[in-house]
C-alpha cells in the first residue's frame, strides 16, 4: 500500500516563493493603477468543488488579487469544472466559450481551467485546441501548485494545458492552504479525496484519483478553528466519507466513526454533518456515534441509486436492498427523527421497467425526506457507458414517474412537522422576496418565516404552519 504524503503545502520553499512572486508582481501593478488586480471564480458541481473553489479564491487573494463577482472586471478567471453528467460539461464548456469575448477586449486575461472536467484527456485535447485564449489547467488533486503554474503562465507567456502527476493523483494531501470561506457561519471541511470504489457508471475515480485521508489532528484543528471563530454548521465533505483512514498507512489507526466522535467534543453552539456515505460501509458504528452526539445532527444522505439488486450489482454498489434496508432500519431505530435523502439514477443501461417498478416501490416503503434524482448520462472512459442503453424517451417517462412519487412522500412528510418547533440557522432574506427569511433546520430543511437582519448566521426556533414538498413556512417563536 502507497504510503501517505502529506505535504505541509505553503510553507515549503517553492511554493511560498511562488506566491510571492505573484503578490509582488500583483503589489507592482496595484501601486501603478491604483486598484488590484482582479480574480473571479466560476463553479461548477458538488460541496467539493465549492470548497475548492473557496482555497482558489484564498490562494489568489493571498498572492494579491481582489476577488470579484463578475468576470468582465477580472484580469485572472477560473472556472472550476464539474464532469458528473454531459450536460454539467456542456455548461462549463459554454461559459468558457463565453470568455473568448472578454478575453477578446483583455488580452493580458489570464484563464485558467480546473476541476473534475480537466482531469480527462479528452477534454485537455478540447481545451489546447478549440480554446486557444485558456491559460492553463489544474486538476482537482494538484490545486497546490496552482501559484506555480499561475507564476510560469505569466512569466514564460506560455500555456500550460498538462496531466496531473501520478503522485497528486494517488499519496497527495495537501494542507494549509489559505481558505476564503464564501460563508462566515456555515463551512466545508474535506476530509478525504478521492475515491476508490470505481461504480460502472461515475467518473469521479479518474479524475479525483485515489482515495486518502487528512490526518485526524489536522481535521480537528480546522473544525475547533472554526468552531471556535464562530461557524456554527460545519459539514465535512468526502465522496465516500466512510472509508475515511481506512487506506493503510493514510490517515491513522481510526475510522470515520472516531473522528465523528473525536470533532463532537469541541464545546460550543453548533452543528456537525457530513456527506456522503456509501451504503456499503455506513457502520453501525458511525450510526450509535451519531445517535449519542451533542453536535452532530441527525441528517443522513445515503445514496442508493436502485432499488433493484441486479441493477445495483451491475452498477457496482457492493450492497443489497436487504443490507441498505437494514441500515436504514438500524438508524431510524437510534434516531427517530432522522432526515433521510437519497441519489436515484433513472435509465441506468440494461434496466428494465419491472426493475425500475423496484426503485418506484423502494421509494415508497422507505419514504425518503429528499431525493437528488438524475437520468443517467454516458461518461467516457466509464464501464456502463459501453453497456446498451436506455433510449432517451424511456429514460424521461421514468424520471417523470419518479418525480411524482417523490413529491407525493417528501409532500407528506414535511406535512407532519405542522404544529412543531423546528431550530433553523438562519441565512437571511430569500431570493425574490425581502421580506421573507430563509433557513435550514439540522435536517437541512429549507425554512421560510418572517425574519430580521440580527438573525443572520444565528439559530432562531419556528413554530412550522405550512408545508411545500421543499419547504417549511412558519413563524419565529
Ligand atoms: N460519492 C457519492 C456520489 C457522488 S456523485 C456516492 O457514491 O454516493 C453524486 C451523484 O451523481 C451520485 O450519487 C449519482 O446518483 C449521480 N451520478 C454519478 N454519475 C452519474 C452518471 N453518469 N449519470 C447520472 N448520474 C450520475
Ligand atoms: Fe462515484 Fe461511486 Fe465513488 Fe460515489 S462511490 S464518487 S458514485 S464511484
Ligand atoms: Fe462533479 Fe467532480 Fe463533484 S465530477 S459532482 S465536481 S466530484
């Protein structure tokens, strides 16, 4: 087994020397223009790749850039990419495309091109020849070397559009770098990269590489960080956040679990969870942690993407419903009042309508609070992608059928919170409409109410009134 490196990432020579490079080059154009240097970042994708996108912003702020909201005023643009399903491509691809027309009036622009999309050949290719104004890209597992490759692109005028190195991609952590948090109450914390369990049809094993865990110390010190500046809901990020320091000679002698228990003893007022968990290997253990917690909330995201066995095994899940019925089991028994969510893929290759009649039936036994439901999407390089598919239109009238389920039950259970007195962190006026506030419960349940600007970052209590398939309304007790 490949021994963990774990790189104290800026406080090496190179790397600071780096940084410093661009602050002073940065610090010179200040100086004669009167206004910095501006950085924007684009992102795509999931909770990972929001929290990457906040070390780009913190990276490029440290090396002397004003982060900005919009790409016309900014001198660096990234975009970081998400290659999940065609159409998350397609969209990154677009607004790339869009850039050409600021980089058109800007030729000193710098745009450079990260995350999952960039990790595959095929979409290097693309970028080297039919984007010839990008600058460079960065793969999800060497974002370390971002002040570097930044520094070379400016320095040598040259593009650098290359493969990320075996070793990033396999025993890399990188630790330290700076962080600019988009939220001063709600925070990522990645706790493993990678992911080794290769589904037939998800890309996320090759282009986020191996997995390997942070060091239990490193974790806690982040997580008391922000407990103690004043973070009040703390979600650490994993594609597989159960296998964390199981890779031998990675993290330590401690499961998931133990860090779960380990992160609830830093005292305060604030929420833990966590995401996501494979079905295969949500323990009992982590559930009974989880149970007797004072900080953690009892939310669980298990995703079970069939609920067909034959489906499952071809998709490479490594469970039953037997076995993902029984854990589901196990944790309502310890926490009655857990919120359950799920991943559903409709039109996986090869399924039947009897198959997904099962998924249909599981959704209405199991009766899941929330689901991410998703058609199936051909990814290159992937197992499935070469299996028969589902046509188009089958694919469609399922996910169609799904979404009526689904509605009905999540309906039917946030009706049953009418009348309780729910604690929700509240995050300010909704989008459209001033007046009303919003908020999510320890279950993650969006809440709407009539709020104040002092409520902010603070948890208040609501009383529920009214429910929505994806929302409670109620009024501040
Ligand atoms: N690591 C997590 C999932 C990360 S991807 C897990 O294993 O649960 C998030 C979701 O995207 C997956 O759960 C799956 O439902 C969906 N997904 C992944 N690849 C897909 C594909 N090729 N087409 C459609 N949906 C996909
Ligand atoms: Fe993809 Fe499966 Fe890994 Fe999740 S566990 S990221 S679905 S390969
Ligand atoms: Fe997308 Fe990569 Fe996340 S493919 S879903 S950004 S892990």
């Amino acid at each position: 087994m490949a021994k963990l490196q774990v790189l104290p990432p800026l406080d090496t020579e190179a790397r600071l020397a780096y940084m410093e490079r661009v602050r002073v080059w940065n610090d010179g154009y200040a100086t004669e223009h009167g206004r910095r240097r501006a950085v924007y970042v684009e992102t795509f994708g999931c909770q990972q790749n929001e929290a990457d996108s906040e070390k780009i912003a913190g990276m490029a702020q440290a090396m002397g850039y004003e982060v900005v909201s919009a790409p016309e005023s900014a001198d660096l643009i990234m975009v970081n990419t998400c290659a999940i399903r065609e159409h998350a491509e397609k969209r990154a691809l677009s607004i790339i495309g869009q850039y050409k027309h600021i980089r058109a009036k800007n030729s000193e622009l710098i745009i450079g091109v990260c995350g999952c999309m960039v990790s595959q050949e095929h979409r290097r290719e693309e970028l080297k020849h039919r984007y010839p104004y990008v600058t460079f890209t960065l793969g999800t597992s060497s974002l370390h070397h971002f002040p570097r490759v930044l520094w070379d692109a400016i320095e040598q005028k040259r593009r650098f559009i290359t493969a990320e190195s075996e070793e990033d991609m396999t025993v890399t952590v990188a630790e330290g770098a700076p962080v600019r948090r988009e939220s001063s109450y709600r925070a990522w914390v990645s706790v493993m990269y990678g992911c080794n369990n290769f589904c037939s049809y998800c890309i996320v094993p090759y282009v986020r590489g191996r997995e390997r865990s942070r060091r239990m110390e490193d974790i806690v010190r982040e997580v008391r960080e922000l407990v103690e500046a004043g973070y009040r809901d703390i979600t650490l990020l994993g594609q597989n956040v159960n296998s964390y320091g199981k890779v031998k000679g990675s993290a330590g002698e401690y499961d998931f679990a133990d860090l779960v228990a380990e992160l609830d003893k830093i005292p305060g007022d604030w929420w833990l969870r966590f995401m996501t968990s494979h079905p295969k290997d949500a323990s009992r253990k982590l559930i009974d942690v989880m149970a007797n917690a004072t900080h953690v909330v009892h939310q669980f995201h298990l995703p079970m993407q069939s609920g067909n066995d034959r489906v499952l095994k071809a998709m490479n899940r490594h469970y039953d419903m037997a076995k993902y019925r029984d854990t589901v089991a196990y944790m309502r028994e310890k926490m009655p009042d857990v919120v359950l969510t799920s991943d559903i893929i409709v039109g996986f290759p090869g399924e039947s309508e009897e198959e997904f009649a099962d998924t249909l039936r599981a959704l209405e036994d199991i009766r899941f609070d929330m689901l991410y439901s998703f058609i199936y999407s051909p990814r290159k390089g992937t197992p499935a992608a070469e299996w028969e598919q589902v046509p188009d239109a089958t694919k469609s009238e399922r996910f169609a059928r799904l979404l009526d389920v689904q509605n009905r039950i999540a309906a039917e259970r946030n009706a049953a919170a009418v009348g309780q007195t729910v604690r929700v962190l509240c995050d300010g006026e909704s989008k459209g409409d001033a007046a009303v506030y919003s908020g999510r419960t320890a279950g993650n349940k969006i809440v709407f109410f009539a709020g104040e600007p002092s409520m902010v970052g603070r948890f208040v209590d609501v009383t529920v009134e009214r429910t929505e398939p994806f929302a409670l309304w109620g009024r501040v007790v």
